[in-house]
C-alpha cells in the first residue's frame, strides 16, 4: 500500500481520538471542570471568534483547577484542554485537498500549503502536551485511568493528523488498539466506544464501513448509560450524518447534520455540510 495512501486513513479521523487488563469502571474518575466544559463547548458552537478568546478561555482551564483535584485529575484535565486547543488551530486549515482525496481515493493527497503548514505545527504543540500530560495521568494511577486514557488518545488522534507519514505509520494504528482497552475499562465511556467506531464511519473505501459505523454511532446515541458529555452526543450524530454523505444520501446526511445543530446551533462543520447537502440536492 502506498504510503501517503495509508495517511489518508487517518487524515479523516478528527477525533478527533489504550493499555492490558484494567479495573472495570462505569464512572468517570475524572469530572470535567466548569471551565474546561464551556472552553468546549465554546468550540463545537463555533463561539470563538478570536484567537484571544480561546487562549483565555483555554487558560482559564489551568488556572481554575478545583483545589480538591488530585494530580491525576489535573493531568488529565489538562490533556483535554490542550486537544481541544489543538482542534480550535485546526478550524483554520484549509480541508479543501482532503475533501477531493476522499471523494477520489484513486488520487493522492497534496501536502499543504504554507499556510496550512504553519497551522499544522501550532496545533501539534497543543496536541502534544497533550500527550504529555495525559501520558502522566496515566503513570499517576496505571491499571485504572480509563479517562486518563481517553485523553491521551484524543491528543494522539489529533497528533496524527499534523504529523508526517513515518509517525502515521508508527503511531496511527494504535488508536483503535487504545479504543478497546479504554472500553475494557470503563465499558460505557462514551469517548472510548466514538474511538471504537470511528475508523467505520470516516475511513474511505475498503478501510471503512458506513452502514457498520452508523450503526454503531446509533446505538451509542441511544444509550442512556453511556457515559458522555453533550459534546460526545454532537459527535455521534455528526458521525451519523458523515455516513450518509459518503454514501450521497444527501437528504438524510442533511436531516442528521440539522439535528447536529440541536446540540450546537452554529456549529461550524455542521452548518458548512448541510450547504453542500443542499448543493448536491440542488443539482440533481
């Protein structure tokens, strides 16, 4: 397989993002603070208008932290601070060359430009603290960070995104493999089964598999035990709507894009996809 083939595999999963035999657990062991919940949600509702705004809303994070939080805790609070910091940089990166490699796997995928190259190197400073951070968690309580973990894979998938091919290559297929050991150890985390199906559902060609994906995604949405946060909802409904649209279905990708805005009313990616639904609807 040709390498940068192998890269757009993982180019799609945006989430967007574990280890052996852990104590099974079906609470979070790390709460999201009040601080870190409205940094996020200001990024899925698209609120962030400038650059400023985030780094304040970001740095509030940190300098917030509940004084009765442990060292684990603060470690992986800060793991997801810094994805999602990551994730708001990559709002700026042109997907344009992506989107025409999806739609046509036979082609292969641009590098950038310089633009998106810079954008490119900022959010993997972002990601990686994340790692960092979430990888001492996770020597914090070994055997039982099911959240810790999650954390760290989040920042992992966003790493692989920005990173050259050889750390795709390295680092890319140990995402799934970390998925299902989040689950292991806490079999409702909601993070942890979205990381499961993920690749189903974003994948192109033979390496994903919408209706399998969708179905999953589904289940998970309707899961009242699911451990998840509003935002974990949005992305299992965004995931659902992706389904459809890859496979030009565009009146049902539509119809799940608009109940993404029921989470998110200005959420980005879901307002620019119900516009290019609306496109493909309009030109048949």
């Amino acid at each position: 397989m040709h390498l940068k083939n192998v890269k757009k595999i993982f180019l799609t999963l945006l989430v967007s993002l574990s280890f052996a035999a852990f104590a099974q657990s079906d609470e979070r062991d790390v709460p999201y603070t009040k601080e870190l919940r409205t940094f996020i949600n200001a990024y899925f509702n698209h609120d962030l208008t400038t650059k400023e705004q985030a780094e304040k809303l970001y740095n509030a994070v940190s300098s917030k932290m509940p004084a009765d939080f442990t060292e684990y805790q603060v470690e992986t609070t800060l793991s997801r601070a810094d994805y999602y910091f990551g994730q708001y940089v990559m709002e700026l990166y042109d997907l344009t060359q992506l989107e025409h490699a999806l739609d046509d796997t036979s082609k292969e995928f641009e590098e950038p430009e310089e633009r998106n190259k810079r954008i490119k190197a900022e959010a993997a400073k972002y990601y990686e603290s994340g790692m960092v951070h979430g990888s001492k968690a996770m020597a914090l309580k070994p055997g039982d960070c099911p959240d810790a973990m999650a954390a760290y894979t989040q920042a992992l998938s966003g790493n692989i995104i920005v990173q050259p091919v050889g750390y795709v290559l390295q680092h890319g297929t140990k995402i799934a493999s970390y998925a299902r050991k989040i689950v292991k150890a806490a079999p409702k985390s909601g993070i942890g089964w979205f990381l499961v199906s993920a690749q189903s559902c974003y994948a192109p060609g033979i390496f994903g598999n919408a209706n399998k994906g969708r179905q999953q995604m589904t289940a998970y949405l309707e899961d009242e035990e699911m451990i998840c946060e509003k935002f974990d909802r949005y992305n299992y409904t965004c995931a659902i709507a992706y389904t459809y649209y890859r496979q030009n279905k565009f009146a049902m990708a539509k119809e799940w894009y608009t109940k993404c805005l029921e989470f998110y009313p200005k959420n980005y990616c879901a307002l620019d996809f119900i516009k290019k639904c609306d496109a493909k609807l309009g030109s048949k």
